[in-house]
C-alpha cells in the first residue's frame, strides 16, 4: 500500500488536498475527524468515558455527545484537551488501522489527521504533507463555513500543532492560501515526484494526465 500522510492546521484545507489525491490517484480518504465524529456517534465506550470525565453537560437533548460543547470546554483548556485525547485517539487509531486493513494491498490511501505526527499513525505512512494557510483565512473559515464564534475560532487555532516542530518529518508543504487552481498544481507536482517513486501503483500510469 501507497500511504499518504496529509495533515496541518485546522480550516487550511486539508480535506481540498485529499479530494485533489482522490482525484489524481484514485487515493482513498480516511479522515480522522471523520473516524471521531463516528466514535462520539455510536461508540458508547467513548461517550460514556467523555461524559465521565467532562459531564453531562457535553450531552445532547438526544444523549448523545455535543461537540461544540465539548469544543468549548476542551479548546480553552490544554489539560482538558489532552484528557479528552488520551480517551478518543486509541480508538480513532484502532478504526484507521482496521480500515486500512481491508483496503488491497496495491490501494493508494491517504490519512488525513491535525495530530498525525504525534502518535504512532505517523510512522504508517510513506509521504507526509502539511497543509497551511494563513491565519485569517483559518478564521474566516471557522466563523463563516463552521458557524464558530470568533473567541471559539481563535481558541481552536491556538490549540494546534506548529509545522515548525515537525518540519524533519514533512516531505511536502501544501500552500493552500491562493486559488484552487495554485493548490492544483502543488499537489499535481508532490504526486507525480512520489508515483516515479513508486512506478508499481497503477496510478503511476496517469501521473502526465
């Protein structure tokens, strides 16, 4: 298997990227937020250990867990926010690793995770992107496309990792901050540079397309 690693800071664009490689390479999308938004739905494991540790108040009228209100409560408060991820990353790791597990062995994949390099998924993968984009374009995202107040928009960027602390271990940088077409041609150049590598994977055939 062909794993790609794309990951960076909320709202620059990482889900704009992965569409991009699902695409140009045929590339299958397992978004980690996507395996979280899962687990706080239908894993009672999960919510009954978050209730536990941050109360009912993060439960909905339907008992099931209200993430921005559990948004609130961990983005302003480091030490809530690595208790909360010490509950729900086991699990996420565990979903990723199974679905990765039933993909064929010649499948092109992507993992799409903020934390990517801070716990083991990190060393899955062959090729390793960062998404950025500048921090007021993160803002408008978050208050205009995620409904975010500013305080809460500012609180979750604040809470991200920095590409400064990881910058050995990112092959490619992805900078979303122009025009789709500008991205385009960014992952277009990263992909073809890792398909030559990698001259067996069927989309390695398509990579002058």
């Amino acid at each position: 298997m062909l794993l790609f690693g794309v990951t960076g800071n909320i709202a620059c664009g990482k889900s704009t990227v992965d569409a991009m490689l699902h695409e140009l390479a045929g590339a299958t999308i397992i978004d980690a937020d996507r395996v979280t938004h899962d687990l706080l739905r239908d894993d009672s494991t999960v919510r009954d250990a978050i209730v536990n540790a941050f109360g009912s108040a993060t439960l909905s009228d339907d008992g099931r867990i209200d993430r921005r209100s559990l948004g609130r409560i961990v983005f302003a408060d480091p030490r809530a926010l690595r208790r909360l991820e010490a509950i729900v990353h086991p699990a996420v790791r565990r979903q990723i690793r199974a679905e990765l597990a039933n993909m064929p062995e010649d499948s092109i994949a992507v993992i799409d995770a903020v934390k990517l390099l801070e716990g083991e998924l990190g060393t899955l993968v062959q090729s390793v992107w960062w998404v950025t984009a500048r921090p007021e374009q993160q803002l408008d995202r978050l208050i205009r496309l995620r409904g975010l107040t500013e305080a809460d928009a500012r609180a979750r960027i604040a809470a991200q990792p920095a590409l400064e602390r990881w910058r050995d271990r990112v092959n490619v940088v992805i900078d979303n901050s122009g025009s789709l077409a500008e991205t385009r041609d960014q992952v277009r150049m990263a992909l073809d540079s890792v398909l030559a590598a990698n001259p067996a994977y069927p989309a390695a055939a398509n990579r002058d397309k």
